[in-house]
C-alpha cells in the first residue's frame, strides 16, 4: 500500500518552459510536505517544503501548491533550466511518528 | 560546516559476510534516519534513531538487519549474513529535531554490492 505515490516516473520538458511536478498521498494524518532532488550518485537535497495549513509555498523559480481535499500536491519550476534535470522526490511527513514517506520520485528532463 | 557524513561510498561483500554501513549526522543533530533504494526505486524508510535510542524501526527487515546511534559516534547500520536482494543503495538523513517541520539533510549514500 503505497501511501505516497508519483505517476508519473519521467517529465521532458524545454529549457525556459515551466515544468509540473505532481504527487498524490492517501494518508489524511500527514501534515508536511517536502520536494527533495536528487542527482546520480548523491544524495537527496531538501528544495521546497509546504505545510498542510497553507495551500501554496514560493521560493524563487519554485512553488508548491497543497491540494488537501484532494489529497495532492504538485510543484512547479518556472523557467525551467538544464541544471534543474534530476529526480525529484515528493515525501509527505506526520509530525506525530517524525519519519517521511517517499514517493518513487519523476526523473525530470529539461533539454536546451 | 560538514554535512551528513556515509562511509564507506562503496562497498562489496560476498554472500554470507556482514556490511557495516557508518553515518555522521550534521553537527548538533540528534536523529537520524536510514532508508533503502533498490535499482530503479525510490527511497525506503528503515529505522529513525535517536542518540542512544530506536524510535520506529517499522521498515527494517525482521532478520540480519540492525542500527544503532551510539551516544558517541557515528551511526552504524549493520546487515549480517548478506544476500544479492541486498544490493541497494543506503542513505543516511538527520535532522536537528523530530518531527516535520524540519527538512533532513542526507548523505551521499553507501552503494553496497553483494556479490
């Protein structure tokens, strides 16, 4: 029972177009999100995180919006460059147990 | 201002041998997590420790499979008696508090081969 899950495995999009991310969650106790993304060979890197109480969170060319009635959440990277090509990770969290939930993550392409 | 420590990067046992995986979290963080990614997967939960404490081990195989976050030291992932299904790559995160408001911050990873 995969409690946070990532359709879509792969995304191509043009270098300066704005790239969606989406992620979908069962579990009505988690109330933290996270986008982490990962390059081959390392290790994930914290980007953007949104808390259930808000329905949208901003940092530069990042923003994440919290569907929480329907249980969804997507992250949007505008304008979208070459360096942004790796594997994001949608992770959901419940303060209560302190762990984080991971998605199988969507290996994002930008092309020049 | 290191961040979260992994040795070894790589490791190879044959099957049968034990893997000891080592973690130092960022300086002054008390939790730390481990996860799993198989080839072509995304990150497994294993355990989340504490210093000196196991807080939810819920992802961690029953058998061959422990951690420990010792009150000095590094954290230590430990599998004895390794098969192929092992064969994964396994990530360290800490985190200065429990909880969701605080991202955590991972190493680079131990890549173990069982051979």
């Amino acid at each position: 029972d995969q409690q946070v899950k990532q359709n879509s495995p792969s995304l191509s999009v043009q270098e300066g177009r704005i790239s969606i991310l989406n992620c979908d969650y069962t579990n009505s106790m988690f109330d933290y999100f996270l986008w982490y993304k990962k390059y081959p060979a390392e290790g994930p890197t914290f980007l953007i995180s949104i808390s259930s109480i808000k329905d949208k969170n901003e940092d530069g060319r990042f923003t994440v919006f919290l569907n929480k009635s329907a249980k969804h959440l997507s992250l949007h990277i505008v304008p979208s460059q070459p360096g942004d090509s790796a594997v994001y990770f949608c992770a959901a969290s419940d303060m209560g147990t302190g762990k984080s939930t991971f998605g199988d993550g969507t290996t994002l392409t930008v092309k020049p | 201002n290191a961040g979260v420590m992994q040795n070894p990067r790589h490791l190879v046992r044959r099957r049968g041998q034990e893997a000891r995986l080592r973690c130092s979290p960022v300086k002054g963080h008390s939790h730390v997590y481990w996860y799993r990614q198989l080839p072509e997967e995304g990150l497994k939960f294993m355990v989340y420790l504490q210093k000196e404490n196991i807080i939810d081990e819920s992802g961690m195989p029953k058998e061959r499979f422990s951690a420990e976050f010792p009150k000095e030291g590094p954290s230590i992932l430990r599998i004895q008696q390794v098969v192929r299904g092992d064969s994964a790559a396994y990530f360290c995160a800490s985190s200065p508090r429990t909880g969701a408001t605080y991202e955590q911050y991972f190493g680079p990873g131990t890549r173990l081969t069982v051979t």
